[in-house]
C-alpha cells in the first residue's frame, strides 16, 4: 500500500481540505496511474453532501480521470507503461452477470464498484481521483487517443460516456430531432455528440444566456425554457429529449414536446419523484426512460468517436486551492462548461 496527496471531504458539511488516500498494492491484472487530471462533477458534490445516501469520511471523490500508466501488474496485457489513459465511473463489477457479460456492467446484478465512495473487493471503501495516482484493475481502465488534449480528457469519462450512451441506445443519428435540455457538463457533451451522430439538436434552457455557445457546439435552435411560448411553439417536435439537469422540472410540459413515438430520456439525479400525467405519455404513444453511465466497451468507443470527430469538452482549469470554490460555482451553474483540476496541484 501506498499513501498520496489528495483533497478530501473531513466530513458531510465541512469544506474539501488536502489531505492523503491509500491505495492498494499493485496486483497481477492492476494497472497504477499517475493522474494528470481530474473532472468535477454534479455527483462528486452530491455525494459528499449526503443527497444519495450516508458516506463513510473521510472520502475523496472524482471520477472524471485522466492519467498516464505509471506501473502495471505481471499479468496486465491491455495497458503499458506511459500509455494515457482514463477511469471513470466504475472500478470494477461482479463480471459474470447477464449485464456484465454483455458489456453494461453499469447494470451489474450485484452493483458496479464505484470509483469512490463504493465497497471494493477487498472490503475497503473506494477513493476517487482527486489524488494523485490511483490503482484500477486493467479491465475497468480505458485508453485514451493522444489527439484528445489531455487537459480535456477527463470530463468524457464521466459526462461524455453519459450523454454518448442514451443517444446511441434510442438510435440517435441523421434524421432524429433531439432537445437537449440544459447545457451544463452533461448537456454541453449532448450536444456536441448528438450533433456529430447527424441528428438536429435543439437546446432547451433556462435563458437565452449560452445561446451563443450552444450553436457553436453545433445545436440549431435554442430556446428559453423560462418563456411559456417556447412550449408551445415546440408542441410535438422532437424524436429524443435528452435530460441533463439535477433540479427538478415540470416532466410534463417538456413530455408534451414529444413527436409521435418520443423518448424522454433522463440521464440527471434529482433525488426528487417525477410526476407524470398518463394522458401526456398516451399522446403520441410517448416514452419516458433513463440511463446512467455507459459500459466499458462503450466508453472505449465514445473515447475513439470523440477523437475521430474532434470533439472535446469545454474546460476550465483550476488548482486544487480553488476547489471549494470551484465546487460552490457548480452549484449555482457558473461553469464553462466542465472544472478540471490540474493533479499536479494536489501535493
Ligand atoms: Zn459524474
Ligand atoms: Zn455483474
């Protein structure tokens, strides 16, 4: 075992202070990284603060990693030495499940291990990267194409395979009309990917604020979900509405925005109930759905069509002192559009 720098929440309420984590030994089929970056996101805060449940501290949280392989154990084939690579959501999974031998081990039968705050295998609690090396067993660590700036990495871990895996479930390509609602982390990835798989994205937000923003991600249209008139005007129009936003919303306005045969997709965690009424879904024979995450394959994938299409995050950059604050700026949606943290900065 080996003990590195890492920010650490002491407690459910106290702020994120430096502090260390213990990671494992390096076993046979156990890849260690040396971390480069590390993605916040909407769960990291969520998760430390209680909204899904008790935690044991103290816990380090993140699970947008970007990495170079800095040793791998005796029997690791898949990864070397140097190579860049990524962790995300999940270290590990029962693997033998029907979803795990299928490749969506997100829905292991047993539960996937989490990245932090998860029980491993060997009965410790999972640390995530907000460190700065962190050991992943090969099969659960994705390799990263070196034409994705590495600073941008990280994000795609965890709000790129997000967005990426509904879009490619509900078939998401040329033709489809897809609204994406919310142009945070998640949404802004939505966007970029929906558009890269040819479908017509269209934007729903609070205001017009990020307007500009969104069409050059390559949304076509973009509306003010704060104007009544927005969802009248879009009455029946979209195939896919993708949901990206924690806050709860009125279900039942953006249902009635569904085309014939309409999937409302919901990949947020708002830890409130979603009231439907039948009527709307009846309409239109309508769909309501969610997904989490994706699968490994799948994530490898999304990682090779990011390169391919040139699409990466919009990131800021910060040192680990400004996390805190970083963190209180996701809370109130003040982000272009994904903080990375640089690990360098960690200890
Ligand atoms: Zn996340
Ligand atoms: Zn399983």
């Amino acid at each position: 075992m080996t003990t590195v720098p890492a920010i650490v929440a002491p407690s459910v309420e106290a702020p994120l202070e430096p502090g260390t984590v213990t990671r494992r030994a390096v076993g046979p089929k156990d890849v260690r990284i040396a971390i480069a970056w590390a993605g916040i996101c909407h769960s990291d805060i969520h998760t430390v603060r209680g909204d899904w449940g008790p935690q044991t501290y103290p816990l380090t949280v993140g699970h947008e990693i970007a990495g170079t392989v800095a040793e791998v154990g005796a029997e690791v084939t898949k990864h070397a030495v140097g190579d860049r690579v990524g962790v995300g959501c999940m270290v590990n999974s029962c693997r033998e499940c029907d979803a795990c031998r299928a490749g969506l081990e997100q829905y292991c039968e047993k539960g996937n291990i989490q990245t932090y705050g998860g029980t491993d295998l060997d009965g410790t609690i999972t640390q995530g990267g907000y460190s700065t090396e962190i050991v992943v067993d090969e099969d659960f660590v994705l390799r990263v194409p070196e034409s994705i700036p590495y600073e941008k990495v990280a994000p795609l871990l965890c709000a790129g395979i997000t967005t990426y895996s509904p879009l490619r479930h509900w078939n998401v390509g040329p033709g489809t009309r897809v609204a994406v609602v919310g142009l945070g982390g998640l949404g802004h990835m939505a966007v970029k990917i929906a558009h890269a798989l040819g479908a017509e994205v269209t934007v729903l937000s609070r205001t017009l604020s990020k307007r500009e923003d969104g069409l050059a991600m390559g949304a076509s249209h973009y509306y003010a979900t704060s104007d009544p008139a927005t969802f009248t005007e879009l009455k029946g129009s979209f195939d896919v509405i993708l949901n990206t936003i924690s806050q709860s919303l009125d279900t039942n306005a953006f249902l009635k925005l569904l085309a014939l045969d309409g999937t409302f997709i919901t990949v947020a965690a708002s830890p409130e109930p979603i009231e439907i009424v039948e009527f709307t879904l009846q309409n239109n024979r309508r769909s309501i759905a969610a997904s989490t995450i994706g699968g490994i394959a799948e994530t490898q994938e999304m990682l090779d069509f990011c390169a391919e299409h040139g699409i990466a995050p919009e990131v800021e950059i910060i040192g680990a002192e400004q996390i805190n604050e970083a963190w209180a700026r996701v809370l109130a949606s003040d982000v272009r559009f994904r903080f990375v943290i640089d690990a360098a900065t960690f200890g």
